[in-house]
C-alpha cells in the first residue's frame, strides 16, 4: 500500500486544518520548553524502559522484597546505572552539573549518582514498588568534582499516564544545607551555653528551700537565747528549740549538698581535653557581655601545654563562673581600667588558668571566706557561684585559690593534674 504523504491529494481544507495543527504543536511545544527551562530545579526525562522489563520478569519470578535483592545482586544497581538514559535535561541542569553541553547529560544515569551511589538503590526501589515518586536528599558530584548537597525527585510514568519517561528534579540545597549547619550550630551554643549557665539556676531553685530552714535556726536560735536569759529557764523547750536547730540545719546542709552534687558531681565525664581550647571556648559566651560593659579580655595562652583529663562542661562552668564574677567586680568598681586577662601555664605536673581582672579586689577580711557556700557581699548575690566552682575543681583532684594583684584587681587560679599526672597517679616531684 502507498503511504507516501502527498501534499497536493489533500483538499485545501484539510491542509488549512494541518498547518493549524502543527502551529498549535509548535506553540504548545514552546510553551512546554518554556516551562521546563523556568522550573527552578534541574529537571531530566530518563527512559527507564529496559529496567522496567528487568521488574517485569522480577515480579514473574517471585521477587518481593526489592531491597534484599538489591544488596544480593548490586550489579542489578550497575545495570541500571548504565542503561537507564537521561533522554532531556533543561538548563538548570547544565548549570548544576557545570556541564558545557547538552550532550554530556544525554548518558547513562550513573552521573546523576555518581555523589551518593545508594540513591540509585533507593530510585528503583521505589520504582518497583510502584510508588507514584521518590524524595530523598543527596550530594551531587559535578563534572569539575565538586559535591553540592541537593535534594532528589522523581515522578514515575504510571499505568494511567500516556507518557513512559520518569522525570527526575533535582534542586540545589547548598543554602538550605548551610542555613541548617547554622541553625544546628546555634542549637548546640544554646544548649551548651544553658549547662554553662546552671550555676546561676541552681542557686534560684534552692535559695528558697534554704532560706525556710535558715529562718527557722533564727528564729528559733533567738526564742532559745531569750528563754535560757530568764532566770528560771524552761530547759525543756530549749532542748526542744535546739533540737530544732539542729534538724533545720541538718536540711540546709542537705540542700546544699545536693546542690553541689547536682553541679559537680551530676554526669562526671572524664575526657582528655586541651584546657587552651576549653578556655577560649568558655571566653566566647561571655565575650559579648563583657564587650557590652566595655570590657576586653584578653588571653596569654602557654602554647605547650599538657592535655588534661576533664569534665569538660564543668571546666567550662568554671571559667564562665570566674568571668562573670570578674565582670562583676569590674561593674562595682570605679577604677578606670576595664579588663580581664585570662592566662594559662603549666608546670609541676599540673595545668593551670587564672581569670584577673581589673576590678577593686577582693576586701582582705573575706577572702578566706568567698569559697563558703552563700558568702556573698552583693545585694542580688546567691554565694554560691564559687563554692561550685571548688567543689568541681577538687572533684578533678585540683585547686582553686584567689588573690589580690598587687597592682590593683583580683585573680582566681585553678590547677588541674595534667593528664601524665592523672595517668600516672602520681606527681613528677611529688
Ligand atoms: P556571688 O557572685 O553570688 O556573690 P560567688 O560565690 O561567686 O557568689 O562570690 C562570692 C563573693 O566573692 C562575692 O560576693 C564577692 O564578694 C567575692 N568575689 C568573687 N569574685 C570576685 C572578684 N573577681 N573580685 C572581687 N570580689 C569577688
């Protein structure tokens, strides 16, 4: 039979209506490359053909689970990887994979994967089960080498649809995947910078517990000196007041222990840590405070300094304490100078860091006593903030002792055992 198209056997009806036609097709065909060059996503038409006929005779044979059969038979990923061909790309996906040509993406789908080689697994998996598309994050490796962090679609053709082409998008995550690693980092701050800042929540969570028994040794303390002033004391109700007394003061040592326990003693964690990195990451959450105030602080790192074994959160604790304080005292004092320096040294088989500041000093009558649980000379003071402070650094075998600098200011020091020293169990010159 004659198929040949023969212009001039149509009537010119029909050719008006063809050319009507090709001109609709055209049209519709510019519409439809509009589109598919302006979705921001690199898009890519794959015939996946040859692997559906592989399901095919899969399904026939009893093959269930895909997954199992996959890591079974991984050349089945190969196979696909190589047959599977990206038949139209747009221009976004020239762009994402830094390609010059189209043809270079008119291949084999193995390129697409090439970043994260178990998607292809995840791709047909999904294909065989017969779901409608797939999602999944992956990294893209471009033809100059480079990983880009993107996230996969794929729509696959289905049994209703007229078209046998899988079309897979693929969009460009680097800003997503960077805002996220920012949020994360930010969460992680946060959570750190609240385990850093418990000192000051422990003392509101227990000041009320301690201040009612501590109430009552005064008052009873007071009703007891008042009946023992008589001259006929009632010995029975003092020895009842006393009792008392003693029982409130027995809670309050309670509290306090629990409390130093919560602080020092909660999750001991014993990690060999590089005290230089500690310090200077515990400077960074008081950093903007201290810059608020107009006050620098300053460091003099010894650059050959021993690690230490350390919790290093309560270390943390303790540096952040002995800044605040040091803020502190600088706030209250009238002293022109504004500045925290922060050393750290080493020696005698020890670590050690010091916080100076520039404030008035610490008054020679109490300095024997700012390491008692609530000593305080600050009117919204809890004096609990050093007595934590002690009680961390001697659970880590170590020291902490306060001075005055002659030249004005004060300085809290805290040794460590270096680890050898922890290590050893026992100290270098005894
Ligand atoms: P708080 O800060 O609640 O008073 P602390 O235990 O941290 O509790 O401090 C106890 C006291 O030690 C303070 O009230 C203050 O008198 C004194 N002190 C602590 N640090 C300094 C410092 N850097 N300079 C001067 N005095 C200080």
């Amino acid at each position: 039979m004659d198929m040949t198209f023969h212009e001039s056997s149509l009537k010119p009806d029909a050719l008006g209506d063809l050319s009507r036609r090709l001109r609709e097709l055209e049209i519709s065909e510019a519409r439809y490359r509009t589109l598919f060059n302006n979705v921001p996503a690199a898009v890519f038409q794959v015939d996946a053909s040859e692997v559906e006929d592989v399901f095919v005779s899969l399904k026939r044979s009893g093959v269930e689970d895909i997954d199992a059969y996959l890591i079974e038979n991984p050349h089945l990923i190969d196979i696909a990887n190589s047959s599977v061909m990206v038949r139209e790309v747009n221009d976004v996906a020239l762009r994402l994979f830094g390609a010059t040509e189209v043809s270079q993406l008119l291949a084999p789908v193995a390129y697409i994967f090439a970043g994260t080689p178990e998607a292809s697994a995840n791709v047909m998996s999904a294909h065989f089960r017969g779901r409608p598309n797939h999602y999944q994050r992956l990294k893209i490796k471009r033809f100059d080498g480079r990983l880009v962090d993107a996230a996969l679609m794929v729509s696959y053709p289905q049994l209703t649809s007229n078209f046998d082409t899988s079309v897979l998008m693929i969009t460009d995550m680097t800003e997503q995947v960077r805002i996220e690693t920012e949020l994360r980092k930010m969460e992680n701050e946060f959570a750190h910078f609240s385990k850093l800042s418990m000192l000051g929540e422990f003392s509101g969570a227990i000041v009320h517990e301690v201040r009612q028994p501590l109430s009552v040794v005064a008052n009873d303390a007071a009703t007891a000196s008042r009946w023992l002033s008589k001259s006929d004391p009632n010995l029975p109700k003092v020895r009842e007041l006393v009792q008392r007394i003693e029982d409130s003061a027995t809670h309050a040592t309670e509290v306090i222990k629990r409390v130093h326990d919560m602080a020092s003693k909660a999750t001991p964690e014993r990690r060999i840590c590089d005290l230089n990195r500690l310090v200077a990451s515990a400077i960074t959450f008081v950093k903007k405070e201290a810059a608020r105030r107009s006050i620098a602080i300053t460091t003099k790192f010894s650059p050959a300094l021993p690690e230490c074994e350390a919790d290093p959160i309560q270390v943390q604790q303790v540096v952040v304490n002995l800044l605040i304080n040091a803020i502190q005292a600088i706030e209250r004092s009238e002293r022109p100078q504004r500045g925290i320096c922060v050393l750290t040294r080493t020696g005698d088989g020890r670590v050690s860091f010091e916080v100076q500041d520039s404030g008035s000093g610490i008054p020679e009558d109490i300095i024997g006593e700012i390491f008692e649980s609530f000593f305080t000379t600050r009117k919204d003071g809890m004096g609990m903030g050093l007595s934590i402070c002690r009680s961390i650094v001697q659970s880590h075998g170590g020291n902490i002792s306060a001075r005055n600098d002659p030249a004005g200011g004060a300085s809290f020091q805290v040794w460590l055992p270096s680890e050898i020293l922890s290590l050893n169990g026992s100290t270098s010159d005894g």
